[in-house]
C-alpha cells in the first residue's frame, strides 16, 4: 500500500488501491431480513465480502468505496472490560485459562491497557490492508478474525494469535474477543 498525507489529504496512487465495497441494504417489500439489516453500511474487500446476493429475494448491492474512504473512516474500539477482568479473569469469574497464556508471555494485567491499544492499531491495520478473515455471519452482524502479533515480555520472540471483531457500519470495528485461538 502506498499512500503519503498531505496538509491532511491522503492520495492515494490509483495502480495500488484496493478495491472495497459498501453493504447497501434497500428497503423494498415489507418484510426484511435481519442479517442483511447488520450488513447495511458494512464495509469489505470486494474480494472478501460476506455472501451476496445474500438470499433469494435479497434487494442489497455492494457499491464501490474509494480507498481514501476506507483509509479516513476505519476505526477500531474495545471496552476495557474485555482486558480487565474478562482476559486476565482478575476477579476469578470466567472459566478460561487465557490469563495463564498471557502469563507464559510475560503479560499481566498491568498490561491491559497497552494490549487494548495496540490491539486497537493491528486491527485497523490489518483491516485497511484486507488482511482479515471472515468469521460467523447471523442476526447479529459480521464477525472478522484478525490476527495479533505482540512480542513476549520475557523473550525476544513474537506471539502471534486470532482475535475476534465484529464489523459494524463504515468501517468501524468492535472487539468480541482478544483471544480467539492461536
């Protein structure tokens, strides 16, 4: 990807754009389907989009966004809840062992914060750049799966595992999970 900010414009050489779509679902008929109704004002790869048409009578179109859209408008957000007490389980309530894992890298819940932040950056990132995978679709939205790469505390080495987001209109990302699996 190439691109270079000027006086807060971004251009953007046009031979290294990706292509991306919007989700636009049309109200059409009187009943509509939920899923479609989540996807509306999504925004994907053209390549890596969620099934479409979506069903038989699905009204929706994908229509083209410019990259310099994507590259404004991206943003991603986590409640501090999912790093404390959900990952590093500090008051004892969730049945994982993920706080043992993070342990093994070097990582307690002093580390939340910058865990959340850096999470936050790799995820719009790797978003921008197309590098996610789709995950579940159902009434409740798109789920992305990105990988995290952070260094281990206690090493020189890096660690590199899934998490989980959920896409929500324009290009906004929410996290479902920091640690969905290696």
């Amino acid at each position: 990807m190439y691109f270079k900010r000027y006086a807060g414009t971004i251009c953007v050489r046009k031979s290294d754009r990706p292509h991306w779509v919007r989700w636009v679902h049309h109200s059409e008929g009187g009943s509509h389907c939920q899923v479609c109704l989540m996807l509306d004002g999504c925004l994907f790869l053209e390549n890596k989009t969620p099934p479409w048409p979506h069903h038989p009578n699905c009204h929706c179109t994908l229509e083209p966004v410019d990259y310099a859209i994507v590259l404004i408008s991206v943003s991603a957000y986590s409640d501090y809840s999912k790093f404390d007490p959900y990952l590093f389980n500090t008051q004892g309530k969730y049945p994982h062992t993920k706080e043992k894992l993070f342990a093994s890298w070097g990582y307690t819940v002093t580390d939340a914060q910058w865990l959340q932040t850096e999470m936050e950056r790799q995820a719009m990132e790797k978003y921008r750049s197309g590098d996610y995978k789709l995950g579940t679709l159902d009434v409740f939205g798109q789920r992305l799966n990105i990988r995290i790469e952070i260094p281990r505390k206690n090493s020189s080495e890096m660690v590199s595992f899934v998490s989980g987001w959920m896409v929500l209109p324009n290009g906004k990302l929410k996290l479902n999970t920091p640690y969905g699996g290696k």
